[in-house]
C-alpha cells in the first residue's frame, strides 16, 4: 500500500487517538509523537503541530501555554466539542470493528 493512501486512511485513527489523549490529560507534542510511534503511527513535527493547530481551529482542542524548565511548552486539551466528537467516533468505530473482524 502506497504511503499517501495510508496516511490518509490512518489520518483519522491518529486524530482519534489524539483526543483520546486529551480527554484523559492535556499533552505536548513531542509526547503525542513518542505515544503514536508505540502505537506504529510515524509522524513528525512538521505533520503533526499543524494536524494539532487544525484540530484547534476546529474547536476539537485547546492549547495553553506553561512554562516549563524556563521554556514555553504549548499543552494540548480537549474541548466539549472534542468530547462529542470523540464519543461518536468510539461508536462508529465499535460498529465499523464488529463488521470487519473476522
């Protein structure tokens, strides 16, 4: 399978995957890189901070700024939005799960 058509079949699984995430703890970046990487998701910087910066303009995630070690580290949290849209990904993919295990 070519690498752009499984970035963009796994593209959803990775954002469910980070609100996931989110609704259990707010996250920084390199740690979502590090978590997809023990789940087989390669992703870089450069892929995942404007699949992040999206996700926030769409209202699934906010992001604030602590600092840490004298350093600004951006957290990732879920919204309400995020939330809703979360639950119904759990439900269609339990549903999409049941149709395709064999």
């Amino acid at each position: 399978m070519s690498s752009q058509i499984e970035r963009r079949l796994f593209l959803g699984f990775i954002q469910i995957h980070i609100l996931h995430h989110a609704k259990k703890e707010p996250f920084f970046g390199s740690w979502m890189i590090e978590e997809l990487q023990e789940h087989g998701y390669t992703m870089s910087p450069g892929t995942l901070y404007p699949l992040l910066h999206s996700m926030e303009a769409e209202g699934l995630l906010e992001k604030e700024e602590r600092l840490v070690d004298k350093k600004i580290r951006k957290y990732y949290k879920i919204t309400e939005t995020g939330i809703k849209v979360l639950e119904e990904a759990r439900s269609k993919a339990y549903e999409l799960f049941k149709e395709i295990k064999e």
